[in-house]
C-alpha cells in the first residue's frame, strides 16, 4: 500500500541564491515560504556521512569537537552550485567541497527553521 503524500510539503516556487548568497526560498502548497541559509543547510546535510557525523557527536561524551573550539575562525560556508534533482530535490555543491547532500522537499519542509514547521513537521523527543 502506498504512503499517503503530505500536499503541504510540495513547494510552489523554488529560488535558490546562488550567485547573492542568501541561500534557499521555497514557498509550499499551502502558501508557507521558508528561507534557508546556506551554512543553515550545510549543517542539516542529510547525507549518510553527516548522519553518521552528528551520531558520532551526539554519542561523544565530551560533546565538543576540537573544530568547535573556535567557531569564529570557522570561514562562512557559501554554496558553489545547485541543481535540481529530479522533480523532487534539490542538490547543492558547498564552497567545503561537500557535494553530496541531495535535499527533498520533505526533508526541506522538515527542517524549515521556523517554529511553526518545527512544531508540525518534527518528532517530538
């Protein structure tokens, strides 16, 4: 049996900024627009290698990376590229070199950082 589809997580109108920077603006099915940045996408990566990252970060039992010691020095990440996956994701290429996150809209709708989105899209923990 197939899984019922959640219309409100089919986007409207897609922008991605590139070129200025400002990163990522989707406007869904029921009228909702979400913005995203992209170093807020980059640390959002869905990819298996950053899953297993945040697992490993999660499971460390210190909890502080030596990279997270001086965050300031970190440089902005930036995003290189981006295309369209399909007609249901978007990939983007980051100025680390990091390529190979592909972003569907459901997880895009997940992850919206407003707290509307985190309240309905979100497990509760």
């Amino acid at each position: 049996m197939p899984l019922p589809i959640d219309t409100r997580k089919k986007p409207t109108d897609v922008k991605v900024y590139v070129s200025s920077g400002e990163g990522v603006a989707i406007t869904w099915s029921d009228g909702h627009t979400s913005r995203y940045t992209f170093p807020y996408l980059r640390d959002n990566c869905p990819c298996a290698t950053c899953n297993d990252e945040r697992a490993k970060k999660g499971s460390d039992s210190s909890g502080v990376k030596s990279s997270d010691l001086l965050p300031m020095y970190k440089p902005r990440v930036t995003a290189k590229a981006a295309k369209a996956v399909g007609n249901y994701a978007i990939g983007i290429e980051f100025s680390d070199a990091h390529a190979t996150g592909i972003y569907s809209f459901d997880c895009l709708r997940e992850i919206c950082p407003c707290d509307a989105c985190a309240r309905e899209f979100r497990p509760r923990r």
